[in-house]
C-alpha cells in the first residue's frame, strides 16, 4: 500500500530570530485556537477543498479524481513543523491528530513534533506521547549562550539539559537536534564544543544545516547595509562554514552517526522516514497556513498569512496560493537535485529509463573533477565535496 505523509504548518514563533524571515508570527495564544480549528476543517474537509480550488479535478484527467487515490495511501508520518509548534496545547495538536486519524486510514510510525528546548514541561512531554508524538525535533542550533543570545534564539544551553531528560523520563525514544554552522560570533572550539556536547546527549537523529542569513531578516537587512548590529560583523566566512561542516562530518561520523543526507545523521534505524518521503517525490499532503504539498504530479502551497488562511478556511474556501503542475522536465531536476542530496546516490539507468534521456555527458566531468563518484549505474556526491555540494549542482544542473 501506498504510504502518505502530512505535514502540519504551526506558523507561530515566541520571538523573532535574527536572520530568520520565515511568514510566521509572534501572537497572542488567543490566536492558536481558531488556527488549530481551521486547520481540523481543512484536513476534514481536504477533498471538497482541493476539488473547489481546481488541485484535483487540474490533477486528473477527464472523468478521474485524485482523491480516490488518497483514499487508497496509508499515513504513516506527521510532520508538526512550524514556527514553533510546541507552543500550542498539547490538546490541541491531539484534535489534529485526532482529524487526521478520522479523516485518512493511519498507522503512524513517526509523528514528529518540532520543538524549542525551552517550551518542554514534563506535564506538557507526558500529553504530547498519549496524543501519539514519538519523535522531538529540537531546534537546538549551538550549546554556546553567546551564540544563542547574538542569534535572538530564546533558549539557552541549560534548556536543551534540562529538556533531554524530561522528554526521555516520558517515553520519547527518537530525538533529533538541529545545529546551525556560520551563527554569529562561532569559532572553531565554540563549533567543535557544541558537537562534542551534542554527541554526549546522544540525539538519535541530528540535522547541520549551514547558516542562511535571509535578505528580508533584521541580520539581512544589517549586512546588505554594511552595518554591525545583530553581530552581523560576526557571521564566520563562507569557508569557515564549510570548516565546521567537515568537523560535523568527522565527528557525527566517529561517534556512530550514519550521513544519509546532505544535512542529516542518524543512528542505524532513526533515519527520518517522513522527511525522506520529501527526498524520495513520494506523496505529502500539508494542511496550515504556507504549508505545501505533492500529489506527485502537482505542487501547491497554502497561503502564508495565517489570518487569512483562517478567514479562508472559515469561508469554506481552501487558500491555495501557488499550484503549479510537474513538468517532465522539473521533475528531472528534482530527481538529480534531491537525489545527489542522499548520500546513497541516484540510480542513473532508471533515470534515463524513465525520462527518456542521456545523462551520461552531465556527470562525465563532474567524474573527471572528482565531485562525483560512480559505481555501476550509481553516481553520488563525492563524501569529501558534500560541504561544497552547491557548485556540484549549479554544474548539473547548466
Ligand atoms: S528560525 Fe524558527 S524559531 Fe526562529 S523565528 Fe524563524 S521559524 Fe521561528
């Protein structure tokens, strides 16, 4: 059977980071209660929406109907990004859940929820797993104070050692931890102190993600005007990134993490199984103000306003805001793109297979450059060119 993950946007945030610009909103917790509610109508009522909005009648051909297929996929995953979308109730994202489980045929493997280190209570922990969570994704980004505090993150190291403990004594058996590369103000040993320190809380999932400094954020704005506020004279070099990557590298590596994707690590087993489905262009369905979603022929995306993603909802409307159809042509580029990000590579004979075409000229210098290797039909990102991966893709993708 077909497996299907759901994605649920919470675009909610207690403060605003610095170099983040992301459409969500710090609100009153009035707010949430309408939001979760409008997000339970859309999931209950995704097919009539989809359909008024011309997703699936565009989707199908004459006389077909995509939600028949739905109907047929399994949900396996949940995905509660956001935001920060531990800041609801727990009872709360029990009734998405609950809609969820009511509207689909579920059998949930992984229900992840994206939390911050200093929202967690053990009260709060205990709700989340009798609501069905089994996975915690931290945003933990760097164990240095100096660095949280310069990124206008709300948590502090003390956080994440008080919060690991909590969410272990309840039952949560699947952690994962994000780390951020290039935050103001990070050196070397601060980087290098952040991961042993990671290590030693052994997460069993872990995401390093270079830092991407948004035009439109409060540190955007400061380095495109040359100024020093938010630290923005701090913000390490582009090598120096790259440095801390490959220190990530070696020592997730050592410590017994295995690299699957460009950004992610886990333990044998505790690889995300929700996110690979993103990886892999299998089916998504997200549901919440800019959440997106994949039929596997189309695209779309909720609005990103979460009032006006309410008042449509209310409305009975579903507020699509981008919808756009795969060509054969994107989908190619997704194929190389999303592939080459796993570090088990892609099965070139069946892309030329499938798509018709002849990729064998596209990864001849890449081969002879030493950014990719080959071995029979797979071709994969070269292990020690992963923190220059970019230019890998900007070449293919010429
Ligand atoms: S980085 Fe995450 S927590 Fe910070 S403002 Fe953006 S969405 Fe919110």
């Amino acid at each position: 059977m077909r497996k299907l993950g759901i994605y649920v946007q919470v675009p909610f945030c207690q403060t605003k980071c610095t170099y983040c610009n992301f459409h969500t909103g710090v609100v009153a917790k009035e707010r949430f209660a309408p939001f979760v509610e409008a997000v339970c109508r859309e999931i209950r009522g995704h097919r009539r929406l989809l359909r008024a909005a011309g997703v699936i009648g565009a989707a199908a051909g004459e006389g077909e109907d995509d939600s028949q297929e739905w109907r047929s996929y399994l949900v396996d995953t949940v995905y509660f990004g956001g935001g920060t979308p531990s800041l609801v109730e727990p009872q709360q994202l029990q009734k998405i859940l609950d809609a969820i489980r009511g509207t689909f045929r579920t059998e949930f493997g992984e229900v992840t929820l994206e939390a911050d280190p200093e929202t967690v209570e053990a009260a709060k922990a205990e709700a989340w797993v009798r609501a069905g969570i089994n996975r915690v994704s931290f945003g933990v980004q760097s164990f240095s104070d100096k660095e949280l505090a310069a990124a206008g993150r709300m948590h502090r190291r003390a956080d994440v050692y008080r919060a690991v403990p909590i969410l272990r004594e309840v039952g949560i058996r699947n952690i994962s931890f994000d780390l951020i590369a290039g935050l103001p103000h990070q050196t070397k040993a601060s980087w290098k102190q952040s991961v042993d320190e990671l290590v030693a809380l052994a997460p069993e999932h872990v995401s390093v993600y270079l830092l991407e400094v948004d035009e439109g954020s409060r540190l955007g704005k400061e380095l495109l005007a040359g100024g020093m506020r938010y630290s923005a004279g701090a913000v390490p070099s582009d090598d120096a990134m790259a440095e801390f990557y490959e220190t990530a590298q070696e020592k997730l590596g050592a410590a017994g993490y295995h690299h699957y994707e460009i950004s992610n690590w886990a333990k044998p087993g505790f690889e995300s199984k929700h996110n690979l489905k993103y990886w892999k262009r299998e089916a998504y369905l997200g549901f919440g103000a800019g959440a997106h979603s994949f039929s596997g022929r189309q695209r779309w995306a909720n609005a990103h306003d979460a009032a006006a993603y309410v008042t449509a909802i209310e409305g009975g409307r579903l507020p699509v805001e981008q919808l756009e159809t795969v060509t054969a042509e994107q989908a190619l580029e997704e194929e190389l793109f999303l592939g080459l990000r796993q570090l088990s590579g892609i099965d070139v004979g069946r892309i030329e297979r499938e798509y018709g075409v002849a990729l064998e000229g596209r990864f001849k210098s890449l081969a002879a450059a030493g950014l990719v290797e080959r071995d029979g039909d797979v071709v994969r990102l070269a292990e020690e060119k992963l923190s220059v991966s970019n230019e890998v893709f900007v070449e293919l993708m010429r």
